[in-house]
C-alpha cells in the first residue's frame, strides 16, 4: 500500500491515502463539508460550489468534491470567508426557488432547507420576478418541479451510470435550463425513482408518496424486499397503519441506497383491495366468509381424518414466506401429518450446484464479491431485468474497478454495453459458448460466474468442470426468483431432502406429482398458486389454501385462510446469494393471520402441541438443527446480512432439476403478487419482456 499523505483539515493533522478527495478525507474524520452534486460513487460534477474550501497557500477557494490531498496540505472549511461564500451559493440558488417549503414533499430531508438553515441565508439582493414553469410528469411515478431544481446533475449521473439507462439529461441554457426525460414528455426506463431519492431538493417527487404526509409523521421500519431473490433492504414509512413509501437512504442494507421499482414502490399490494381479510369455507359450492375458529375446526377434523385413516397429504409452500414459517411447515409436514409430499415452486438448481462443488471452499459468492470481483461472467439471464440490484453491482464494479465482464446470453443484456466480449447462445448451447471465451477467461486472476435457469441439471456439473478448467478462483451465483426462493430449499421444502440437505427418509411427490394424483386426499396450498396454470386431478381432494388473496388455487378452495405478507411479520429471509436477512414487521391487515401463527392453530385442532412458537424461538431452532445456518445472531438483528455455509459434501439425492423453471418475471412483474401492484401495472414499460 502507498504511503499515508500527511495533512491538516480544520487544524487536525490527518491522514489519508493518496488520490483521496478533500471532501471524503475530512468525512472520514468527523469534519463535514457541506455539498449538493457530490455522489460518492458517481463521477465528480464540482456543479453546486457548496464545498468550497480554503487551502494554504492557493489564490481562491477550491471545490473539496474535485481536491485530492496533498502532502503537506493545509485546508480550513470554516473560516469566514468559506462561510461567506457559502451563503452567497445559497443566496444565488434561491434567487429563482421558490419558497414552497409548506407544501414541498422535500420538506424536513431538504439539504437545500438544511444548508440555508445552518448558514443564515435569510434575505435575497435578487428583485428580479422568479423564473417559473409549470410542473410536469414524466411518468406514474415521477413528477418533475423545474423552479425547484438546482442543477446538481445527481439524477443525470445515477441514471447514466448507476442504472446504465440514460433516462435523463439537460435542456435548454442559463437561466431557463431543466432536467428533460430521454422520451420528449415522458420516461422509458426502469422507473426505479433513484433520481427521486438522489434529489437534494424537491425537484424529483414520487407518484405514491407526494403530499400525503411528512417523514416526521411516519414510522421508519427497515425489512426485506418481498419481491425478487437479491435481498434488498426497504426502509418503509408507515403513517396510520399504512405503507407510504419505500427507500433505503441510510444505506443499511446490502444494497447500499439501491432499489429497483419493486423494491421503492410495489409495496401497495399490501394494502389492495382484494386483500382477504376472513377464513372462507365452501358452503353449498360456494365460499362464503366465516370466523377462524369455524375455518381451524374443520381444518383440523379434516387432517385428522385422513391421518388417522392413512390418506395422502400434499403440501406446497411459498418461496415468499420466511425461513421460519417454511421450517415449520415441512416439519409438521413430516413429524406430525406423516408426509415426505412437501414441494415448491422452483427457480435455480442450487442442489446440483452445491452437490458440484463438494469438496470446495469459498466456492459460492455473495453479492459484495460482484463488487470487488476481477471479472464477472453472466450465463443465460438478463440481470437487470431479473435482478437489478445484482446488475448495478457488476456496472459499479466496471465503474470503480474496470472489472472484465463477459455476458453469454440468448439476446441483449445491459452487461452488452461494456462487456469484454458478449455472445449470442440459443438456450442449452450456453456451454458450447463458453468454450470460445475459455482463454479471455484464463487470464483473469479470479472470476464469479453467475447463471440462471438455463444451466441445470448435468449443464451444472459441466458449468463447474469448465471453471476448473480455467486454473483461477472460481466463485459461483446460482439465481433463483423470489425472496426466499433460497430459503425454502435450504429448510427442506422438497420431497427428497430435509432441513440443510439431508436426505429425506422416503422420497414424497413433487409438486406435479402432486396435483397428478387422482388419490390425493389433502392438497394443502401455502402461499403459493400451483392451480394457475395446471388443474388438479383428484377429485376428492380437500384444498386447503394460505394466501393473501383469492388467487386460482384459492379459488377453488374447501378453506381459504387470509395470511400475512412479509412486510407484516417477524422472521428471516435467504437471498440467490445464500445471505441471511431479518424481516421486521412494518404494518399489519386486520383478520390475517402469519403463516407461523396458522400452522400452530391447526395442529391445536388436531390435538398436537407445537409448544410456544415465535419467529426467534424457530430460528433458534434453525441455527442447531440446519447446516449452515449458525450465523452470528448480532450481524442479522443489527439489520446486516450473514452468509449461510452450506453443506460442503455430496447431496445423496437426485436434484429433479426438470422441476427447475423461472418465471421469467420483469422489473414490472412479480409472479401471482405482482397482479395486485397498482404501481407496477401503471407504468408505460410494464410488463417488459427479457432480452430486448
């Protein structure tokens, strides 16, 4: 490592590593230095002039944002004439802003408000009528206030180079210039609202959040995204029992400040109006509201019935709901209904991955290593429309590290833009391709190999050998769809395998086998909609359905029993990479239940005492008896994410990679839940396609 260079900020001697701006040197020390275009990350605009600093023996102030140290260095950013100019910047900015301050959603998080705050920019010199336009809207999520504006360019930049999009840019000159959207009058991209919550004045507001209430109005609770596999932190805002907003600005999570539209602004399924909010039973062919008692009892009388006349039972469960309530789920399943016939819907072949690597160590990556990586290979999925959060990783890493990135798909991807080499593969000739960037590969130090649905199976094995081959340090990211497409199979939601990929005692039915039986006597549905698009051969069968709303499945239902979402309960995710998050619950919908409260009432029904069970005593539970799991509890209560060490041997059992099949969602859809999202149907983008 280079030499430390020696300076003095504010009479602090400090020092810093040599190429370090001012501005991140005095932040690292405690000293702030105000600024409105500075973005950590983001290529430097010195647009704003707010961090301007006086240095020893240099003819006028400097731009801190755009300063490297310097051996010897003698900086002040509090002197009087810093602070002069600072209020004279701010004077000038407010010379065509208006004073909306009462109405502005910005109101209370405006550094704009903040700074005039602090350095008494009370009075203008400016006489001159206000320049004004009216306000305009690009699009259902973004509305767009020009005399607000301050032309720090941050939207601009993370638009450009976080999101690789280019939605944004500048129109017009001097005094009547705006931010203009890439379509004339409206946005085409991924209507994420980065731009929005990167805004340091209320210029960008949100669709679903404008006037409606004040940050100092809401509860702030920091959960896990509930819709794709990357694990992302949303921090809602919850005001009269209802969720307002969603945002990550204080980088608590993985995902540092990102969020993709699902993540910011999808939230509203919780609150739809097709929410069920009361158990329903068939009566007279019909299903008809009634109380959870009536629902439970008849529940109960029915398990027990089969069980004690040796019936079948089949279960499927959520790839949406926690690992606890999928622990418990199988384990009942198991221990008390008798039954190995336990599967969900599947969307990565993490079983031949990890039976691939046995004998491996630090084989499987996390999302940081996409980062910090030297080079990335992308095989058969469109990250950023699958997986954005995964996706604005690698162009970071391309950004701040000059990462190689080499992409072998069926059709266009954003990695295309600064790949190293990209090739075209019809799916199953992924492998065939990858022979042809064996060498570029072999002259990386180290490599993460991300691939999707398209590698399962045998081409897993194959994928692996052919890392092997390239004698480099090969990590690997086995994608799967939903937030805890993981987690279930890590619990032990399949018919083969238990908790941390033990074998099961008997293999039960998969899911298709399931619904293929004619002599199925219990189809029990949990948070999941397997009827959508297959019917259900047994004609005796009584369906028993957990779901937030009247789906397919619950449609034709015996009992319906209304369930929690993830952002109204307690409890633990594992994301595509294998890193383990906790859900907090943010709000709650009246007459529903948690899953991990449900399954303990109908055991009660039938006699069977699960004992006290909570989210924690559950997950105590996980952490002795799942392989893998025994993560430091401090790291995922504090809000972090803890990498799971999953098992580093064999997985004695055949993977039934065939069952393996993604659901190709979109940014603008989200599987059954992404149907009860007004906001992602309301886009002009939506639904999207893959590979366009």
């Amino acid at each position: 490592m280079a030499d430390l260079v020696n300076l003095t900020i504010d009479g602090k001697a400090i020092q810093a590593a040599p190429g370090t701006l001012v501005i991140d040197a005095a932040k690292a020390n405690g000293i702030g230095i105000p600024a409105f275009c500075y973005l950590e990350g983001f290529s430097l605009q010195a647009a704003c002039r707010m961090c301007l600093v006086e240095v020893e023996k240099a003819p006028k102030l400097m731009t801190s944002c755009t300063l490297t140290v310097a051996e010897g260095m003698v900086v002040r950013t509090d002197s009087p004439v810093v602070a002069t100019a600072r209020k004279t910047m701010l004077e000038f900015l407010l010379s065509n802003h208006p004073l909306d301050c009462p109405v502005c959603d910005k109101g209370g998080e405006c550094e704009l408000q903040d700074m005039v705050f602090k350095y008494g920019a009370g009075e203008s010199r400016f006489t001159e009528v206000k320049q004004h336009v009216p306000e305009k809207q690009w699009s259902p999520v973004v509305f767009y206030d020009g005399p607000r504006c301050i032309l720090c360019y941050r939207c601009v930049r993370v638009c450009n180079e976080g999101m690789g999009v280019g939605a944004l840019g500048i129109g017009y000159r001097g005094v009547i210039a705006e931010i203009v959207p890439n379509e004339g009058d409206h946005l085409n991209c991924d209507e994420c609202g980065a731009c929005i919550d990167i805004c340091p004045v209320g210029a960008l507001t949100s669709g679903t959040y404008r006037y409606k209430t004040r940050p100092w109005e809401m509860e702030h609770v920091g959960t896990i995204c509930t819709h794709c596999g990357d694990g992302c932190k949303t921090t809602l805002g919850v005001r009269n029992g209802e969720i307002e907003r969603g945002n990550n600005r204080d980088r608590s999570g993985i995902n540092n400040e990102f969020l993709c539209m699902k993540g910011r602004y999808a939230f509203d399924f919780n609150h739809s109006t097709e929410r069920l909010q009361s158990p329903m039973m068939r009566i007279n062919g019909k299903l008809e509201p009634v109380s959870w008692s009536k629902a439970l009892a008849a529940v109960g009388a029915k398990f027990s019935e089969v069980k004690t006349a040796g019936g079948k039972f089949g279960v499927i469960g959520s790839v949406h709901a926690s690992n606890e309530e999928n622990f418990l789920l199988q384990k009942f399943a198991r221990t008390s209904l008798g039954t190995n016939n336990i599967d969900h819907q599947r969307s990565g072949d993490i079983v031949t991955l990890l039976d691939a690597l046995s004998g491996k160590t630090n084989a499987l990556a996390a999302s940081d290593d996409l980062y910090t990586a030297k080079s990335v290979l992308v095989v058969g999925a469109d990250l950023a429309q699958q997986h954005p959060f995964l996706s604005y990783q690698i162009r970071a890493n391309y950004r701040h590290h000059a990462a190689k990135v080499y992409a072998v798909t069926s059709g266009p991807v954003r990695e295309d833009k600064y790949a190293a080499a990209s090739v075209r593969a019809a799916e199953g000739g992924e492998l065939a391709a990858l022979e042809t960037l064996a060498e570029q590969l072999k002259a990386n130090s180290e490599l993460v190999i991300v691939f999707g649905d398209a590698i399962k199976g045998d081409a897993v094995r194959k994928l692996v050998a052919f890392g092997d081959s390239l004698g480099i340090a090969v990590k690997y990211i086995c994608l799967m769809d939903y937030s805890n497409s993981r987690g279930a199979v890590d619990m032990g939601l399949v018919p083969n395998l238990g908790p941390g990929y033990h074998a099961s005692a008997a293999a039960g039915m998969t899911a298709p086998q399931m619904l293929a039986d004619e002599n199925l006597d219990v189809l029990w549905v949990v948070g999941s909609n397997p009827l959508e698009k297959a019917t259900l051969a047994s004609k005796r069968a009584f369906i028993v359905v957990q779901d937030m709303f009247l789906t397919e499945t619950a449609q034709l239902a015996d009992v319906v029993l209304p369930s929690a979402s993830a952002y109204e309960k307690n409890g633990t995710v594992t994301n595509t990479c294998g890193q383990v998050q906790q859900l907090k619950k943010a709000v709650e919908t009246m007459g529903t239940k948690p899953d991990l409260q449900i399954i303990p009432l109908i055991a009660r029904q039938m006699g069977i005492n699960l004992g006290k069970v909570t989210a924690d005593s559950v997950f105590d539970e996980i952490r002795q008896s799942v392989r893998g799991y025994n993560v430091p509890l401090p790291v995922i209560v504090t809000g972090g994410a803890a990498q799971t060490m999953p098992v580093n041997g064999r997985v004695p059992v055949d993977a039934l990679s065939g069952l393996v099949q993604s659901a190709r969602d979109t940014l603008f859809t989200s599987g059954s839940l992404g149907r009860y999202s007004k906001m992602l149907s309301s886009v002009a983008e939506a639904p999207g396609g893959l590979y366009r």
